[in-house]
C-alpha cells in the first residue's frame, strides 16, 4: 500500500469518527448517540486495518476483530438498555433521564 492510498483510507477513517463524535454531541436521542458510537467504532477500525496493511503486519486487523466483538456486545447491552429505559417513561430523551438518582 502506498502513502496516498494510505492517506485516503486514514482521511476516510477520520470523517467517520468526525462524523459520529458530532452525531454523539449533539443527539438527544438514545439510539442516536448509540449509533454514533458504533460509527466513531468503524472510523478506528479503518484506521486500524489501514496501518495494519501499511505495515505488512495482521497484529491491527486482529485487533479489528476484537474491536467489532466488542462493539457487537457493546450494541446488544445498550439496546437492551434503550428497551427498558423506553418502558419505564415512554421516551428516549436524554433530557427525561437527567433527573435520575442512584
């Protein structure tokens, strides 16, 4: 892989962590900002792979796929979350959920 494709891929990597970090900040929607975790997830997983190809080395892509199980669990925890946060208030605004004591 040569340095502008590696560029590409990189530049790419980070608009898609841009994006999510943005879609994270902003949301007041519970599936949203969790969307965008898994968007900021895939923007580190590109870079990950692209230096692991730059490289000539598997160690990155390995850890991808330990980055996607993880993401994977991730996701799987949250929406079960989401679905009881829903059935308690019957809204998932983050807002409703700031006056929470624990």
């Amino acid at each position: 892989m040569s340095n502008p494709v590696l560029y590409r891929y990189l530049a790419l990597g980070a608009a898609l962590f841009a994006v999510g970090l943005v879609g994270f900040l902003t949301r007041r929607n519970m599936i949203m900002i969790f969307l965008s975790t898994e968007i900021m997830f895939q923007g580190i997983a590109i870079n990950l792979i692209a230096f692991s190809c730059y490289r000539q080395n598997a160690a990155g892509q390995s850890f991808v796929i330990f980055l996607l199980t993880i993401a994977a669990a991730e996701a799987s925890l949250a929406l079960g979350l989401v679905v009881m946060l829903f059935r308690r208030r019957e809204t998932l605004n983050v807002d409703a959920w700031s006056d929470m004591q624990g």
